[in-house]
C-alpha cells in the first residue's frame, strides 16, 4: 500500500503531464485555425480524476483476460486527447474558436504553475524534514 503523501505526489506528476499535453493540443489547435476542415482536440483528465477520486467507477484496465476484475487507482487515470468533430465555427468546416483557445491556454499555464507550486512544497518540506529543521 502506498503512503498518501506517495499517492499525492504521483497525482500531482500525473497532473503536470496532463498539463503539458494540454498545451501541445492548444498549440496545435491555434497553429491550425486557418486549416480548412480541422477539427480542434481537447484534453480530458480531470473530469476522469474527478470521477475516480468521488467513488465514480473506473474503466476496468487488464492485460489477460483471466485477470481477477477490480477497481483500478486513480493514479492509473492518463490524460486522453480527444476529437471536437461535433461543431463547426466557420462554412470550410474548422471549428477552432480562437478565444476560447487563448483562454484555455492561460487557464492551463496557471493550473501548470499551482502544479509546480506544490511538487516544490512537498520537496522542501522533505528537504527540511531530512535536515532536522537546520540551516
């Protein structure tokens, strides 16, 4: 069993990494919005973390099909690029909203920030704990 400061930390990792994707999606999108027929993708995770830290079941994940079926850990949640081919914003059939993804982009560097915020918070407090409190 791991130790909860264990298990935040991974989330916290796993968050970043989610982070990141995100901003490599927005990239794209804003890069392609003159494309004629793209579609914009968008980064879901925290809906899934979400979902699996408030007792929401999880898709079940196994490698052999004799494999005893359990709830999976919330740390098992990756981030998955997901497909918007439901709207279109303009007649050639791109749907990326330029607005929406500027804001969606400044919304995820300061979630990024907060992220790295606390990995460095639960170093230093280790790094304190490890020198006794001493300069």
């Amino acid at each position: 069993m791991q130790k909860i400061d264990e298990i935040s930390y991974n989330l916290i990792k796993n968050s970043l990494n989610a982070s990141e994707i995100r901003k490599a999606v927005i990239a794209h999108n804003m890069a392609n919005l003159n494309t004629k027929g793209f579609k914009a993708s968008k980064v879901v995770f925290e809906d899934k973390l979400n979902g699996a830290l408030t007792g929401n079941k999880l898709p079940l994940k196994t490698t052999h099909d004799k494999h005893i079926k359990g709830v999976n850990s919330p740390l098992d949640i990756k981030p998955e690029v997901v497909k918007d081919n439901s709207t279109s914003m303009r007649r050639d059939g791109n749907n990326v909203d330029i607005d929406n993804e500027a804001t969606n982009l400044a919304a995820n560097g300061i979630l990024y920030n907060a992220l790295i915020n606390q990995a460095n918070s639960r170093i230093q407090m280790r790094r304190y704990a490890i020198n006794e409190g001493r300069r």
